[in-house]
C-alpha cells in the first residue's frame, strides 16, 4: 500500500520536538495538525506551502504525495518554485535591449522597472503581494555657504 502524504505527516510528527517544531512554524495549532493527518480537514493553499519549505528532508516526497490530492496547487507551485531559483536569460535580455534602445533619458527608469518588476515575480512567486522599491542616494546639494 502506498503512503499518503498524511501518513507521512503523521509519521514525521511522532517525533514530539518536530511537531513542536512545525506548530510552531506554521502558526497553527495542535489540533489543527491533528485535523490535517486524520483528514478531517486540509490545509489552506499556504500552509501547503509552508510545511513544504518546514520540511525540506521529505519535500521530494511529500510534494510527490501532496500532488494526488491537490495536483491543482502542487503542480503550479512546483512549476513555480523551480522558477524562483534562477532568473531567466530574458530578463537580463530585456536589460541589455532597454540599455541599448531605450533613449538615455528613459533609460534609468526604464531598467529600475525591469528590475522591480522581476524582483516581484522572484520574491513573490504566490502573490500574496509585497511592495518593493528601490531608494538611490545622491550627495546633498551643495547650498549657500554661511559666513
């Protein structure tokens, strides 16, 4: 008989520190742990997640066992996760193209788009929404000297 992915959970857990270990790091409860090995409920989308990068000695594993019974989210997140790890050729593509023939006096913010725009998609692969922004220090301007 081949495991499910609370089976393996429940196995995992019998260990009482890494129960306390994922409580804690998934901010949720005892119970709600519980639920999720007996299959009285599931975890919301992010917890899936979570217990994912929680657990990195099963991942392969439990992503495998995960994808039977939500190959919806699993299978996008999967997909998604090897994305994160490398920025594709394109963007540094799109880069060199804006430096190139983008007018120098668009340039600057031009290319600060770009890097937002992928500093998004890397940092927040689920969109759950983050603000990034880039802050560029100048030197004062030089003003009235006082005598």
């Amino acid at each position: 008989m081949d495991m499910t992915w609370r089976e393996l959970l429940g196995k995992i857990v019998s260990d009482p520190q890494e129960q306390q270990r994922i409580i804690e790091t998934l901010n949720i409860n005892a119970m709600t742990l519980r639920r999720w090995i007996s299959g009285e409920t599931n975890p919301r989308p992010q917890n899936l997640r979570l217990l994912l990068n929680t657990l990195p000695h099963a991942h392969r594993e439990l992503i495998d066992l995960l994808a039977v019974e939500f190959p919806f989210i699993i299978k996008n997140d999967a997909y998604r996760e090897e994305q994160v790890f490398c920025i594709p050729a394109e963007f540094y593509e799109q880069v060199m193209s804006a430096y190139v023939n983008v007018s120098q006096h668009l340039r600057s913010a031009t290319i600060s788009n770009l890097i937002l725009q992928q500093m998004l998609k890397h940092l927040d692969t689920n969109q759950d929404g983050m603000l990034v922004s880039i802050a560029q220090c100048v030197p004062p301007v030089a003003g009235p000297k006082d005598s």
